[in-house]
C-alpha cells in the first residue's frame, strides 16, 4: 500500500477491505479523485498522476478546487452541489508544469457505509488530442475556404480576360491559322475553368457550403439553357437530341434552379462526351404527386454511348473516378461531374439511379420532390408570355433536333420560336401569335398554308424559309402571290440570315442607346467588358470603385453591372451609395453567390464572363439594340 494515495489516518481494516477496489481503481488510465465532505482530496488514481502531474505529497488534503484552476465556478466542489445528481462537462485545465489541456469531467456523490452522502467522485478523461484534433482540423477548414475564396477570384477574374479577349480577336482576324490558334486557346482556357470549377464544387459540397435556395424557376428555360451550351459539341458529332417535356407539368416550378440547371448540365456534358453517334435523349416528367401542391419532378437522360460495365457502375460516381484510366485519357475530365450530381441530387433530397450497357449506351434517371407555383401558366394561351419577345417564329416540323437548333440560337436575339409538330390547326395558330416568319421541311405544308391557312386569317408572315435537302430546287413559283418565299439548304445559313437581319433591324429601332453603369476594380477586365457591350451600340460608364457613385447621383441608369468582390470590402457603404442613384436592374458579376450580404440582384451573370452570355443577358433586360 506504498502508493495507495490514501491519507495515512484511515485505519488499517479500512484500507484491506479497499484493497480490491483500489488497485481496480489504479488500473484505470483515466483520473479519478475523491474528496471528503470537507472539500479535500482524500485519494487519486495513478491516472491522476500522469494527467496532472503532481505526486501524492502533493495533492492529497488539497482542497478539491486545486485541479481546476479558474474554472471552478463552472464545477460543484462541494457535497452539497452535487447531492441530488451529478455535474458532467468539458472544460481546460493546467497540468503541474502548466501545459494546458482539455478533459472530460464528471463529479457525483457518493455515500458512505451509512448510505449517507460523504463523498466527492471525479472522474476525469483526457480528451486533449480529440480536441487539438477537432481544432486543427477546423483550422484547415477554414484555411482551406480562405484558400478557394481568393483562388475562386484570382483565377476567375484572369480568366474573364483571357476568354473575352480571344472572343475579341476573334472578330478581327480573317486567317484560318490564326483563328485556329485562337480557337485552341479558347478550348483549353475553358477545359482549365472546367477543372476548376468541379474542384471549387465539390470542395463547397463536402464542407457543407452549398446553401438550397428555393426559388420560381421555368423547367422549359432551364432545359433550353442547358441544350445552348452543349448544341455546338452535338452538331459537331452529328448527333441526333431528342426532348419530350410532359404536356402535364407546370410550366413554373419551386425548387433550387441553379443546382437542377448544373445537375442537368452535367448530365447531358456527360452523354455528350461519352456519345459518338446514335441520339440523346432528355425526358422531363411529372412523377408520384406527393401533396396537393408537391410532386415528384423526373428527369432521364439517355445515350446510346459506350456505356458502363456492370461491375464498375458505382464506380463513376466516386470522385477523380472514370470507367478506366485510358477514358480519362481519351475523353479528357476530372472524373467529378457525376460525383458532383450525385451529392447535389442527395443535398435536394432525391435520388439518382444509373441504367447501363456497355457498348449500349447509359440511362441516368433522378427524381427531386419539387413545389408547384400556384399562379402557373400556359405559354401557349398566355399573350404575357409571348409579348416579351421582340420577334415571333413559327416552326412547322415534325423534328425536335431542328426545334432545338433554332431555339437555342435564336434566344440570342429576343426572338420567340413556335413550335408546331404538324400541320393542324395551322391557321388557328398563326392567327394566335402573329409570327414574323415561317419555317417549314416539307412542301407539303407550305401548299396546305397556300390553299387553307391563307385564307382562314388575316396576318401574313413577312417571309417564309422552306428547308430542302442539299441539289434539291423545288418549284415555289406556284406560291408568289404569299409572302416572300426563300429556299433554304443550309441551317447554317438559315440562322445567320435570321440573327443579321433582327440584328440589323433591331439596331435601326433604338433611336437612343440604353445607359449601362459598369462598376469594376480590375482595369483590364473593365476594359473588356466595356469594349463589349460597347459593339452593341449601348452607352457604358464605368466607375473602379464605389466611391465614384457620389458623383453620378443625377445620371440615370436602365441596368448596372457590378463586380460582386467590391462587396466584400464594404457592403453596406456599397447598398448605401446605390440607394443613391437611379438605376432599373442591378446584375452581379460573381464568383458565387454565397457571400452577398443580402444586396438584392435582379439577376447573375458567373465568372468568367464571355461575350455571348453577357450580352444575351443585358438583351433579356433592355432588349436587342
């Protein structure tokens, strides 16, 4: 009983018939101490020893509150405090040679062989490593969002530069040498910012930074905007883009439409990819009814691609992961696409399921719980709808891959298209929206037109374009006495006719050019901007920074573009001096849009910004110039 760390005046029976119980207690790595009803330590453990550092000597008739140093108002020291319960928390403490560190403490009472309450108990774990873990590890969160925070600026700000100055020399040069030069920079700038932007995502999503916002969205805009940014790679496969949206689902959901638009994005990227011929088809439904405003949103997309062999299909969805090694090498990518939609569909609280052949082709389906929006609409009966274009088409074509052709260049210039799969009803319809121009693929239709519809309304088109296959001249001179009538072999042609003419006629409608304020600290990319918006004739001022607004204060301004980074430094001097000038729409130019201080934007436009958005963007509020 050397080191029993008893006081010595406890008798000698006592401490035999502690003498099971105390070397238990001595074995026992964690510190358990135990004070009389005095207050006063009367026995530690060895645990005790090596946490705190004091030998027996030195600790035993110590008043309890030793231990604990300035957190003793936090812990019961008396018998009384703790009589009809017990105390547990975590809290610091000091050891002898005053290293700090964190512990895991409980104080109780126990009772003597009266089974009266004489006794104070702690038990006390050292948890030091845990926490230092548990900080550091917070520490390198924070770190690491500090580090994506100012890389998301110094690599997007550069690259709105480098991407919006090859657009520029773009319209310079007239050597295909050069241009391919040019065209070569522009793919790897935008491979780069791929790369980065399914890094800079996934980062967001497992420190739990992506915030679910629910807003108003349009199902039919979202798949639009998502077909325009993968149109080019499929027309250059020749491939076929097939899409069927539900008859039955609202036109206007609730739900998060940046992430459905990036879920859908990724999606199709995907099957575009990894298809070499064949068809992708996109199928947008209405699923399980969950409330009487609440529904099962489904969204499929197929390819008849190279497909997934069975045993790696949960493979794909892991990040840095593709089929093999050689995929990523032939097909290029991060291998975070599908990782990133599968986290995003989880965060939304659907589900993502993966159908696959290899050799075959793919089928990805997922279904998100969404809200219906009360006040919905249907675009075809709706003159609110339609009157927001400038320009009507009227499509007559039983081809969806022509429709999302068209569509998806045609919104560049405020212009509505029209979809008609058939002929029926085609004066009804023409009579309805008034189109500026028919497009029609079969002869057929425009001799039905000629013979029917022209005399069942009395609006006539300003020009008809009739498709027809490469050498083939059908006879139209039966059809002069219509509207002007031009045949059409190319769809290239057909588009560059249609976006110079509205283009051109656009321009002479503006007697006045619209008035944009530019508010941007890094020069060049001002520059850039400026230069831009400039070639569509509308008047720009741009101001480095906020304290310029003093002096604008009498300017009127129909939309401001400002660079979101000024916000950070000072939001609300920034919302105040806005307050302070007349302005209609205010666009973000952001990084993202987590950190925006709650200054209310009519829209975003996301670095890096590239010609075609910018000004698609500033058309949907001021319209075509």
């Amino acid at each position: 009983m050397e080191n029993s760390g008893f006081s010595s005046d406890y008798s000698e029976s006592i401490q035999q018939k502690l003498l099971f119980h105390h070397n238990l207690l001595e074995a026992v790595n964690d510190s358990i101490v135990v004070a009389g009803i005095d207050g006063k330590i009367i026995y530690w453990n060895k645990g005790s020893k090596w946490l705190f550092g004091w030998s027996d000597e030195e600790i035993i008739g110590q008043p309890f509150s030793i231990l604990f140093g300035d957190n003793i108002r936090e812990i019961p020291t008396h018998i009384n405090e703790v009589y009809a319960g017990f105390w547990t928390g975590r809290i610091p403490i000091f050891t002898k040679n005053g290293r700090k560190k964190y512990v895991n403490a409980s104080v109780s009472a126990m009772n003597n062989h009266l089974n009266k309450p004489s006794y104070l108990v702690a038990i006390i774990s050292d948890v030091t490593e845990l926490i230092n873990s548990r900080i550091e590890a917070e520490e390198a969160l924070r770190s690491k969002e500090e580090f994506l925070t100012v890389i998301s600026h110094e690599i997007r700000t550069p690259m709105t530069g480098i991407i919006g100055y090859v657009e520029l020399l773009g319209d310079l040069i007239d050597n295909s040498k050069q241009e391919n030069y040019l065209n070569a920079i522009k793919e790897n700038a935008d491979n780069l910012l791929e790369l980065f932007n399914d890094i800079l995502d996934l980062s967001k999503i497992d420190a739990n930074k992506i915030v679910v916002e629910q807003n108003v969205l349009n199902l039919k805009d979202i798949v639009q905007s998502v077909i325009k940014i993968c149109m080019p790679t499929i027309c250059a496969k020749n491939l076929e883009l097939i899409v069927d949206i539900d008859p039955k689902l609202p036109t206007e959901i609730i739900s998060d439409s940046i992430r459905i638009k990036q879920i859908l994005n990724n999606l199709l990227s995907n099957a575009v990819k990894f298809t070499h011929q064949g068809k992708i088809n996109i199928i947008v439904k209405k699923g399980q009814l969950l409330s009487k405003h609440k529904f099962q949103l489904i969204i499929e997309v197929s390819d008849t691609g190279i497909g997934i062999p069975s045993n790696k299909q949960t493979l794909v969805f892991e990040p840095f992961t593709q089929v093999d090694s050689s995929t990523t090498r032939k097909y290029g990518g991060t291998g975070l696409g599908l990782t990133i939609v599968k986290k995003l569909v989880n965060i939304l609280e659907g589900e993502l399921s993966l159908e696959s052949e290899e050799g075959i082709g793919s089928t990805f389906k997922l279904t998100i719980p969404v809200q219906e929006v009360f006040s919905s609409y249907d675009d075809i009966t709706s003159n609110q709808v339609i009157e927001n274009y400038k320009h009507k088409i009227l499509l007559i074509s039983a081809s969806s891959y022509l429709y999302n052709l068209l569509s998806s260049n045609l919104c560049a210039i405020n212009a509505k298209l029209i979809w008609s799969e058939n002929d029926k009803r085609l004066a009804s319809i023409i009579s309805f929206h008034e189109p500026k121009i028919l497009i029609m693929d079969d002869i057929n239709i425009l001799k039905k037109y000629s013979l029917e519809a022209q005399d069942k309304t009395d609006f006539s088109p300003d020009k008809i374009y009739l498709l027809t296959n490469q050498g083939q001249y059908p006879d139209i001179t039966s059809f002069q006495n219509m509207a002007e009538i031009k045949l059409v072999n190319s769809l290239d042609f057909l588009i560059n006719e249609l976006m110079f003419n509205f283009a051109t006629e656009s321009k002479s409608t503006y007697e006045e050019a619209k008035n944009i304020l530019l508010i941007c600290e890094n020069q060049l990319n001002c520059f850039l901007i400026k230069n831009i918006i400039e070639q569509e004739n509308y008047k720009v001022t741009d101001i480095p920074n906020i304290e310029k607004l003093t002096e604008l204060s009498i300017n009127n301004f129909n939309l401001v573009l400002l660079d979101t980074d000024l916000i950070e430094k000072n939001a609300e001097k920034l919302t105040n001096k806005l307050d302070n000038i007349n302005y209609q729409t205010l666009i973000g130019l952001v990084n993202n849009h987590d950190n925006l201080n709650n200054l209310v934007f009519n829209d975003y436009i996301y670095k890096p910004i590239t010609s075609d958005n910018l000004l698609a963007l500033i058309r949907k509020h001021l319209g075509g110039m």
